[in-house]
C-alpha cells in the first residue's frame, strides 16, 4: 500500500523579498514549488515594476505573489512585506522567512504544534553549506547560543497576536528583536526553540564582508551585551601592550570552550561542526572592532545607512513598545490561557 503526498498543513509561509536586478535562481524556484505543496505560500514582493513582473510570471502559478501595501511606509523594507504577508494570510499559524531560509516538512509540522502554544517561536537556523565565511558567521551562532539566544532569519507567529499588536515598527534595524518584544509587549508568549534546526543558505562573501558593521550595530538594543563588546578591544589592546599574551591566550580560549557549548547544547552537534566553535576568538575580536565603528555611525551619522535612508533605532526597548501599545491600543491584550507553553522564553 502506498500513501499519496502528505496533505497540506493549515499554516501560512510569508516571504518578503525586494531584488535590484534579475536573477535565475532555480534552487528558489524548485523550493517554493515544493513549499506550495505543503503549506500556504505568500510571497510580498518589493522590486521594481519590471521585476515584480518577470518574478509573477515565474512564480505566480505555484503561490500567491503579491505586492507591498501602498500604505506601509515603513524604511526598512522587509517588515512593510511581513505586514503585508500576515495581513494577507489565510492561517492562523504563520511562518516568516527570508528567501535563503529552506524549511522541511517536518519543521513545518513541529512548529506548526507548538503554535498551538505558543504566540511566537524562535527557532536556530544553521548554514548548509559551509564556505569560510559561514563558518566565521556560525562561530557567532555558537556564542549566542551558550549565551542565551540566537536570532535568526526566520520566526512563526500566530497571525491573530500580530494584528492585535497592529503589526511592528517599520523604521529599525534589528527587525526580528523589534517583532519579539512587539509579541511580547501586548502579552504574548515568545519562546526558543533552540533545538529546531532550520537550514539556511550562507552568502556571498562579499555580502558577508558588508554586514559586518550592520550587524553589531544591531547589539545598540542590547545594553549589557554591548557595554561587553566595547570593552573587549580595550582589554585586548591593554594587555598586549603589556605583554599579557598568556592572559589573551586564556581568554581566548575560554571563548572557544563557551561556543563548543552552544555548539553542543540541544543537539547542536549534529548541524554545526567543530571547526566553528575555534573561530568564536575571530569572530569575537571582529565584534569588538565593528561595535565601535557601528557607535561611530550612531554618533557621526546619526544611524546606520540602509536602501538611501539612516536607521537610528536597532530596536526598541520592551517597555517602551508596552507604554506605546497601551496608549495607542490600551485592548491590545493577550487574555489567552495560562497552558505549558513549549520551548524557553524569549527575553
């Protein structure tokens, strides 16, 4: 006896998506053929007229291709597209994903349970392949992950949470930490799943290259990780100067022995190998140069330049957006029941 194809999950996929010239991509394209099979596909598009159209006639057939609401302003493109996306969804469970992400099937399912849960989940995302620069990348991953959390270029929500919320701010940075403490502000749950391995594709190294000031930059949210970061390049320059290479020696590696615990914490050694947790000392010192070129920004530039704009805020604190929300939507409250809720919270 065989069994047909496996029934379509009642959840929706939203990928946001702006490009500034064409590209064949048919990895993308077999994956989204494949995705419409198994869920819901919404693809908000953000690119020039032209492309929009030779992207609809690609991918219209297999999923829904939309374009941007006119009413979103927001300067950080890709949440005008998440909004759009969950406005548009036709599930209550909605998966958010950037277009190197590849969920499996039996991802989709897992988290698709939990958000029967949960209000929001954050899952690990790891890079298959492996060039040089994913590994440097992943030795962050690891850090974060002994540290606490890794945010990564995907998340599920329920879409009926993010409405009442009234969707997110649109003009920072850290897009994804901004989207947790939104959920959270309006009395919803977040919570890791650090165990929920999601493939994601690494990029270019030259892209990689470009990313590195932006992305500590993003660190600006988070006080006690960055007034960490800002000490690092003077304690380092402070004790070579003083001849304290024993001293940088075992600090570095400590760090190596903290990111082979992220590495091997909820079964993260069966996706990330042991080379990367020998690059958490680079990738640390690299943190440690760019948090203070990112403050530059902050201080000479007013921000950080992005798509012909400056983005100030990497995001706002939690507070903040509860003192927002209750002002500007004071019913915008979670009453949900109090049921063990999967996963660990988001803080």
């Amino acid at each position: 006896m065989t069994g047909g194809p496996a029934p379509a999950l009642s959840l929706t996929y939203v990928l946001p998506i702006r490009r500034w010239q064409p590209a064949d991509d048919d990895e993308l394209d077999a994956y989204l053929c494949w995705l419409s099979k198994q869920v819901e596909v919404v693809v908000v598009d953000g690119s020039a007229p032209e492309l929009f159209s030779a992207h609809h006639r690609r991918w219209g057939a297999a999923v829904r291709h939309v374009p941007v609401d006119a009413d979103l302003t927001g300067r950080y493109g890709k949440v005008n597209g998440v909004i759009t996306g969950i406005r548009a969804a036709g599930h209550e469970r909605v998966v958010i994903a950037d277009d190197d992400v590849r969920w499996t099937r039996h991802d989709l399912e897992r988290v698709a349970c939990m958000l029967d849960l949960a209000d929001l989940v954050c899952p690990q995302n790891y890079f298959d392949p492996l060039p040089w620069h994913a590994r440097w990348d992943t030795a962050r991953t690891l850090v974060n992950r002994a540290a606490g959390i890794d945010y990564p270029g995907t998340l599920a929500l329920r879409r009926s949470m993010f409405l009442a919320a009234g969707g997110y701010d649109g003009d920072v940075l850290f897009e994804n930490l901004e989207l947790i403490r939104t959920i959270r502000a309006v009395g919803g749950r977040a919570v890791s799943a650090p165990d929920l391995h999601v493939r994601r594709l690494p990029s270019t190294a030259r892209h990689f290259w470009s990313q590195r000031v932006r992305q500590a930059y993003d660190d600006l949210a988070m006080p006690v990780r960055l007034a960490g970061e800002l000490a690092l390049l003077p304690v380092v320059i402070s004790e070579a100067a003083q001849g304290r290479a024993r001293n940088l020696a075992v600090g570095a590696t400590a760090v190596v022995a903290a990111a082979e615990v992220g590495r091997r914490r909820n079964g993260g050694a069966a996706v990330f190998p042991a080379s990367c947790s020998w690059l958490a000392p680079v990738w640390l010192l690299e943190r440690g140069l760019c948090i203070w070129a990112a403050l530059a920004l902050r201080v000479l530039r007013g921000g950080v330049p992005y798509a012909g704009t400056v983005l100030r805020t990497s995001a706002h604190r939690e507070r903040t957006l509860r003192r927002r929300l209750a002002n500007e939507q004071p019913s915008a409250v979670s009453r949900r029941g109090a049921a063990r809720r999967p996963g660990s919270a988001v803080g």
